[in-house]
C-alpha cells in the first residue's frame, strides 16, 4: 500500500551521532535529500536550537544550499533540500561539529519508479526511526508542530522502496550535553483548507432537434366544421379591453414579484449545492467551511469565534550591556520580535493574549537579544555557528538589555494584525496597541493588551465553563508553515482536542490537551461547541518539547478583566453577525444577507460577514429572487378583481344582445 505524505523515504544516504540523512521524493515526483536530528539529542538541551541556526546560516551563505522545506519544531527537527543541492544534509551535520558517515555502497535499483502525485508538498512533522533493512514509509497527513512522524509498524514496503544497510562504523544516536543552540523561534507546519465545489449532475433527456410526440395531433381532420356564425365584434372587443387590463395588471405584477431593487440580477452561483463559492476574493484569517464539515455544528462554532482571532507581535530594540559596569557587548542596536495570538473580547479594543509574549521577563528578554548579537557576530566571521549556544549561556546570568542609556528601558512597540497577518508589519493594517496589565507566569501567563481601533469583531468567554478530562474542544491559534521568519506570513489554524488531564498543583489549575497547533498558538483559544471561550493556550513547561498544549482556564482571564475595569461585552455588530449566522444555518438566506450586510458595514474588520454573506447569495440560487412580500397578495387580489369584472361585463353584454332581439 502506497503511503501518504509530502515525503517519500527510498534510502539512507549517511549519518552521524546525533542524525541521519535520507533520499526522498515529494509528491510531485521531485527528489529531495533530508537531515534529521534524532528525536533524543533534540531533547537534549542546546540541540534542537543549534540545528536550526545552523542550517538558516548555511542557507544564506553565498554558497549555501537553499532550504525547500523544514520543521525545526518537530520531535525530531528535519530540513529538506532539493536533489540539486548536492551533499547538503552532510554539510550540515558536519557544520555542527560532529563526524558525517555516507553510505559507501550504492543502493540497489528501485523495483518500481515513484509515481508523481498532486498537490503541493507539506512539511512532514517527523522522520521514521532507522532500522537495518527498508526503511518504513511514513503514513498518514502531517499535523502543525506536532512531533516526529514514526514509521508504520508491520506495512507493506513501497514497491520503490531501496534496501539500505547499516552504517558502518557509525555510533546510535544519543543525547549530547555540550551542543551548541539558540532561542531562535521555529516556524510550525501548518494544514491548508480547501474549498468545495459540487459535481455537475448529468443532463438526460432527448436531443434538440427531435420533435416531441403529440397524442392529439392527426394528418386529416375528421370532422367537418361547419359555416362560422356571424361575428359579434362590440362583445368581442369589450372582453378584448378587459383582457389587455388584465395582461397589463399581470406584468406589472411579475416585475414588482422580480425587482427586488434596480441593478444588474446576482450572479449564478459556483457552488450552490455546497453554499460556498469556490473561490472566496476575500481574504479571511481561517476559512470555516474548509476546516470543518460544510454546515455542521463545528463549522458554526469557528465562524463565531474565527473573526476574533488576534496575530499579536511585539519589537524589542534596545542595547546589550554588562550588567557589572554597563559596557556594551556591543555598539550597535539589536532587534527581535516576539510573535503569538490574541483574543478579541471587547469591541473598543480590548485583546487578551500571553504575557511572555508582550510583556517577556529579563531573563528571556537578554536571551533573546544575547542570541541576536550572536548571529550578526556569525554573519561577521568572528563567531561559529556551532558556538552560538556557548556565548549566550555564558553571558545570559552578566548581561542586561538596555535602552541608549544604561538606566533607560529597551524600546518595545506592539501590533496586531486580524484575518491574514505578516511579520514585521507596522503600518496598515497592523493595529497599535499597548499592554494595560500581564499576569505572571504562575498567575496564569495571560495579558491584557489595549489595540488603536475600535468595532473590533468580538469572543463571548463563557465564564460558567465546566471542563473536565476527556472533554472534546476546538482550539486556534494562528501559525505559519513559511520557513523565513522574517518574511511569513501566518493565518489561524484550528483543530479538535481532547482535554487530558488537570493540574490541580497550582491555584490556577490549568488542563491539558492532546495536541498542539504549532509555537505561535501561545495566546490562541479553547473555544465550546457554541463558540464561547473557555480558555487560552498556553506553552506547558514540563513537557520536553514545551509544546502549547496547557490552557489556562476561562476563570483567571475573566478576572484579569474584572482587575483591568474591562467587561467582555459584544457590540451590535458583534449580534448582527450572530443572527446571521444563525439564519444561514437554518436555511433562512434572505435573512442571512440581511444581517451579514449590517455586520460587515459595522465592522468591516469582520471578513467573514462578508464571505457567508456570498455564501448565503450562493446558496439561495437565480430562481429566488427575494422579491418584496406585498406584491404577492396585491396581485392576488388585483387578479381576482378583473377576474369578476370580466365575468361582470360578459354577462352584461350578452343580456344586451337578448333584450335588442325582442
């Protein structure tokens, strides 16, 4: 059985002591090579970060080999290079610092060739353990950030599949304690949706040009008819009259029934059956009806809270110094950027989202910029790659993060960005904001952040939550599958989860979930199957992998607002979109377009109003016109009007006609 994925392992090209290397295809056919960093010297402090850095300073020396695609989040942190490449994977490793052995025998002739397949390659999100002899395939769809893929137990092999022998001479894999590393953050996969359009139905029926069959038609009348009367032309021509009244009352009556309003008629729906058009113009941050089954209830719950969802990103520019007599580490500025999600739970502007993120401790605050002065000290020449980790370990405990002078603050600035958002955006339509209060982490980790715009579409936090394991819930949050983090650009992500567990070991007594939506999730939400908040994501520090897979409670960030003199109150917008929504899943389209056109007039950040407003256009189809209500019962009463006046007339004339023949 073929497996699935963007990546097809064939064989082992060489390895190391803390990775291997892997030949593979994507799913256009192409050849590709793969380093991989064992899922257990990942784990081990420095690794994972160190693998990163320095295949992102390879790839942008003059000479580097240009990543296609990479996971740097994953258990088993990978990155791919095309074929063309050459020895990438082994420049890499070696690159590290540590010893690369190839595969010194060729690989046996493939049984059969890899057949091509559509669509575009996605980041795989681990790599399959190595065994002696042929390689696993690695099976199934891959998910954001959510670990090592494995390979599939007791399947059969790909008939492509190559034969592979061990490397010889070569050492398992195992953790490492003096590897070099950085905080650099790693861009998480993310699933892309799709739209669905419906399949034409088949027309039957007889051709064009074949008569129809008449029953009643004859070559021969048989029948002769006899000599016409003598015409009654004034009765004829007064019944006449009052059939052109009514003709002429009929149209107008069938206009009134099909202007609605003067203007060009709505175009034919491209996809009514599914109430969604193929292709949207409009750019919403998540996409309802692609993540989840068209007019279902999970659908309905993320077109409530989809519009609400905040890309949330905060610069830091100051300068690093000594923190024993304030030299500089170094003369110029540093600059890096902090990245997650928010909330919107007050139309005026009010974002909740996580303080590490907005308002980071000193600690994490020198880290970061510590490893900023790093890489410009790598791209200077005077410093390796692989001894990143060392200088900024060895000076996070002796240095500080200033402003331009040694007393002064570091300089930060925040933004968020609704529906698709880009990094480093500080204009239109990024929004400024500033931080009204952040909670520490053993408070909760959650911050209340004040955006420069107001109709903000808004979340309703259901503050009577009750969640216990094995409770299913929606979470989003917003990610990237870009590589270039200066450069990606992040849309929200959404996926169904199962509550594991609740840590009861602290008074804000958070739970945890069985998956993850990447490392930009951090402030995202749990939402209930109605739409409501129940609580916000946040990083869990006690797994290895720090995956966001913790949610702070609706409780702590209901009193965060209570402290901050915040209320979560929709606005009217906010309940026109809901009343929309409510119409177009019960099949009330007049109604729908009614209320989405309101919403999106007053909030036109909301653009999802103003895609299930062509969503319900669709799904009503040419043939309902949505005419006005009064004519239906006018013409009804103007018909039945001429119809007694004709009867009326007709037996007046006629009685004329018998009292002049006597």
């Amino acid at each position: 059985m073929q497996p699935e994925g963007p990546y097809r392992f064939t064989h082992l090209l060489g390895g190391s002591p803390v990775g291997k290397a892997w030949a593979a295809i994507d799913e256009q056919g192409r050849f590709v090579s793969v380093a991989v960093l064992d899922a257990t010297v990942a784990a081990a402090p420095g690794w994972r970060e160190a693998f990163a850095e320095v295949a992102n300073a390879l790839a942008q020396s003059p000479d580097g080999p240009p990543i296609t695609y990479a996971d740097f989040s994953a258990a088993a942190p990978w990155v791919a290079y095309a074929a063309e490449a050459g020895p990438a994977p082994e420049k890499l490793f070696r690159a590290l610092g540590v010893d690369y052995q190839p595969v010194p025998a060729a690989p046996r002739p493939v049984s059969a060739p890899p057949q091509p397949v559509s669509g575009v390659p996605q980041p795989v999100s681990g790599v399959p353990q190595p065994v002696s002899g042929v390689p696993q395939p690695v099976s199934g769809v891959p998910q954001p950030v959510s670990g090592a893929p494995q390979p599939v137990v007791d399947m059969p092999h790909a008939p492509w599949a190559v034969q592979s022998a061990a490397i010889p001479n070569q050492p398992p894999a195992h953790p490492v304690s003096a590897a070099p590393a950085s905080s650099a953050p790693a861009s998480p996969a993310g699933p892309a949706g799709h739209d669905v359009a419906p399949t034409p139905a088949t027309v039957s029926g007889p051709p064009a040009d074949v008569p129809q069959f008449d029953p009643y038609a004859a070559p021969v009348r048989r029948i002769k008819p006899s000599a016409p009367p003598k015409r009654r032309t004034g009765l004829w021509a007064g019944v006449a009259a009052l059939a052109l009244v009514a003709v002429v009352g009929g149209g107008a009556g069938i206009y009134a029934l099909s202007s609605d309003e003067p203007g060009e008629p709505d175009p034919p729906p491209t996809a009514g059956s599914t109430g969604f058009p193929a292709a949207t113009p409009l750019a919403p941050g998540l996409k309802p009806w692609a993540q989840a089954a068209l007019r279902s209830p999970e659908e309905r719950a993320l077109a409530v809270a989809g519009p609400s969802m905040v890309f949330v990103e905060v610069m830091f520019t100051g300068y690093v110094r000594n923190k024993a007599d304030g030299a500089l580490l170094n003369k110029a500025p540093v600059t890096f950027s902090r990245r997650c999600s928010g909330v919107v739970v007050q139309h005026e502007g009010h974002v909740l989202t996580n303080s590490q993120c907005v308002q980071p401790t000193p600690d994490v605050l020198v880290g970061s910029a510590l490893n900023s002065v790093a890489n410009r000290l790598v791209a200077e020449g005077s410093l390796q790659a692989k001894d990143i980790s060392t200088y900024t370990r060895s000076r996070v405990n002796t240095s500080v993060l200033t402003g331009a002078n040694a007393a002064d603050q570091p300089e930060s600035r925040l933004y968020g960005q609704l529906n698709i958002a880009k990094g480093e955006v500080t204009d239109s339509p990024a929004i400024p904001g500033t931080v009204v209060r952040a909670l520490p982490i053993e408070a909760g980790n959650v911050a209340l952040v004040k955006l420069e715009q107001k109709n903000l579409p808004t979340a309703e936090l259901n503050t009577s939550a009750s969640v216990s394991p094995e409770t299913s819930l929606l979470v989003l949050g917003y990610g990237t599958s870009d590589t270039s983090f200066r450069a990606a650009t992040y849309t929200v992500l959404s996926k169904t989860v199962t509550v594991t567990g609740i840590d009861t070991s602290t008074p804000v007594n958070p739970f945890r979930i069985n998956e993850d939506l990447g490392l930009y999730s951090r402030g995202g939400i749990a939402i209930d199957p109605s739409g409501r908040v129940v609580g916000m994501l946040d990083n869990d520090v006690l797994r290895p992998d720090k995956a966001n897979r913790l949610v702070v409670p609706v409780s702590t960030m209901t009193a965060l607002l209570q402290a901050g003199g915040v209320t979560n109150a929709l606005g009217k917008a906010d309940n026109q979109y809901r009343s929309g929504l409510d119409a177009y899943f019960a099949g009330d389209e007049s109604t729908a377009i009614a209320r989405f056109d309101e919403a999106a007039r007053n909030s036109p950040a909301n653009l999802l109003a103003q895609s299930y407003r062509q969503a319900a256009v669709d799904s009503r189809g040419p043939d309902d016109s949505g005419g006005s209500s009064w004519a239906v019962p006018v013409i009804a009463a103007a018909g039945g009007a001429l119809a007694v006046a004709i009867v009326v007339a007709v037996a007046m004339l006629l009685a004329r006609r018998r009292n002049s023949r006597f």
